[in-house]
C-alpha cells in the first residue's frame, strides 16, 4: 500500500490511478508495486492531491503520458539484426533456465 492518506485527491484521481494500476497488473506488475506506480504518476501529472478548494488546482501535465511508447525501442533499433538476434536466444535460454528451476 502506498504510504499517504488518500483523502485529499479528487474522484478523478482516484479513477485515474485505478486505471493506471490495472494496466500495470495486465501487463504481469505485483500488485503493490502496480498501485505504488500508479499513485506516482497521478502524483507526477497532476501534483498531488486536489481537494482543498475552488480554484486552487494547477493544470495537469501529461508529458508523461505522452512520451509513453517513444522512449522504449531505441536502443534496440540502433543494434544489428545479429546482436538483436542473440539477446534473443539468451533471454530465451534463461527463461527456459528459469522455467526449469521452478519445476
């Protein structure tokens, strides 16, 4: 659980963090770390809680959300097909490695 009372947030916040969690837990993130994640990047675009009265918010910056999707992948495309190729077969080895391990 996020350290923090949640009161001060608004709804949309709430729901905005909500969203941001499931997305991180379909994509295989722990549940903890998905809602530590979540609340920070509610905390990031909007600057923390809302609630305290009319006209006392700041605008919302999604930059965040827009670089989102960009950033990853270019390191990957500045390599050769033959070293992309064999940090493929590695991962592949050590998932196996790790699968077996397990059983």
């Amino acid at each position: 659980m996020p350290k923090g009372d949640k009161s001060s947030y608004t709804d949309k916040q709430k729901r905005k963090a909500a969203h941001i969690e499931e997305g991180y837990e379909a994509r295989g993130t722990p549940s903890e770390e998905a809602e530590r994640r979540a609340w920070a990047t509610v905390n990031k675009e909007s600057g923390g809680g809302n609630k305290s009265g009319s006209g006392r918010g700041k605008p919302e910056s999604h930059a965040a959300s827009r670089k989102g999707g960009h950033a990853g992948g270019s390191a990957s495309a500045q390599r050769s097909a033959a070293e992309r190729s064999a940090s493929a077969k590695k991962a592949a080895a050590t998932r196996k490695r790790n699968a077996a391990a397990k059983s």
